[in-house]
C-alpha cells in the first residue's frame, strides 16, 4: 500500500481549530476528524506511514507506538473507503 495520499479532488474541506470536515459528493455527507485523528491526517498527508505515525505521536500521547499505528490504519482504511482520501502517485 502506498504511503502517500491526498485529498480526493471531488472532496470539500476545511481544517479548523484542530478539526478536518470533509464533505463527500458521492453521498452528501458531512464527516469530521479532530483530536488525536485530526494529528494522523495531516501526517498521512505528509507521506508518513501509519507505523511512522505510530511512533511520532507515541511521544506525545500515553499509548503504545503499535496501538496508534492500528489507530492510523483503521482511519486511513475508513477514509479511503469514503473516498475522502486517495492514493498520491505524484
């Protein structure tokens, strides 16, 4: 699997204080991110694997580098199957 991704084209957003709203037009939804979420997107969108994520935020939260890898993947999977997120072949 690819470890970079972007926002789909077709998706609207906004970052605000913290939180991502993406709304979807394939099925008009509004879907929210924030907190320690919010954290993994930006760095999936800076082209960091959900192991690399895993370790930076560990530092900053009392969890385990692996338990927030999971986290990561779980999120990165949810987005992707919503077509939030895509794979960046740039």
């Amino acid at each position: 699997m690819t470890s970079k991704y972007k926002i789909a084209p077709e998706v609207s957003w906004r970052k605000l204080e913290g939180e991502y709203f993406f709304i979807t037009p394939r099925s008009s939804e509004i879907h929210s991110v924030d907190g320690p979420g919010c954290e993994m997107v930006d760095l999936l969108l800076a082209g960091k694997s959900c192991t690399e994520i895993g370790k930076e935020l560990a530092q900053g939260y009392e969890a385990e580098a692996a338990d927030i890898a999971s986290d990561a993947q779980n999120l990165l999977e949810q987005l992707l199957a919503k077509h939030i997120l895509e794979p960046d072949h740039e």
